[in-house]
C-alpha cells in the first residue's frame, strides 16, 4: 500500500490524538517561554527557531511519543524544512514513529 494510502487509513480506523506541534513566529516566543526558554536567550528569528525546532525534536523523539496515542503531528512549514536525526521531519513522523504529518497553511 502507498504511503498516502497508509496515512488516510490510519486516519480513518486508529483513535488517538494528534500534536499540534506547529507554532509559528507569533506564538513560539510564548511556547518557548513554558518550555523555560526567555527571550533573552536568543537574539534573533533564526535562533528562536532553531530552540523550538530542538525542542520539537526531543518531544518527537522521545520514547513516549508513539503512534499508540499520537495518531497525527500538525507542523509549521519552518518545521518541515528541517530534519530530525538527519532525516526530514515529516518523513521521521511517519517512517520512525508511524505518525501522520499534517502541513499547517495560515
């Protein structure tokens, strides 16, 4: 079966939740704050991004992030540009972690 295939029927017939996992310039200055992260500790977009991208990825990776509970991964398109453990995030969410990204557009 096709990899899209796979994806609509996993949407279809498995309960679970799905991360919202896509803050965008307005809002991750505030996610990274409850992750104990100040604005004060980066100087620029760039390096905003990159800690919520970091941050992104421990969640990802973690142990308990399965596809036993998290059906789906909704992400910002800065997101899909980068990688996790050298492979492009959407393709880690469903071929490591058997989770559906969904691409967040305005």
């Amino acid at each position: 079966m096709m990899t899209f295939s796979k994806q609509l029927e996993k949407m279809r017939t498995q309960d679970g939740f799905i991360a919202a996992l896509d803050q965008s310039g307005g809002s991750t200055p505030k996610a990274l704050k409850a992750y104990g992260i100040n604005e004060s500790d980066y100087n620029n977009d760039e390096q905003m991004y990159d800690l919520v991208h970091a941050m992104r990825s421990r969640i990802i990776t973690s142990p308990v992030f399965t596809s036993d509970r998290i059906i789906g991964a909704i992400l910002f398109e800065n997101t899909l540009d980068r990688e996790i453990e050298g492979k492009p995030t959407s393709q880690y969410l469903w071929e490591e972690k058997g989770v559906v990204p969904f691409f967040k557009s305005r």
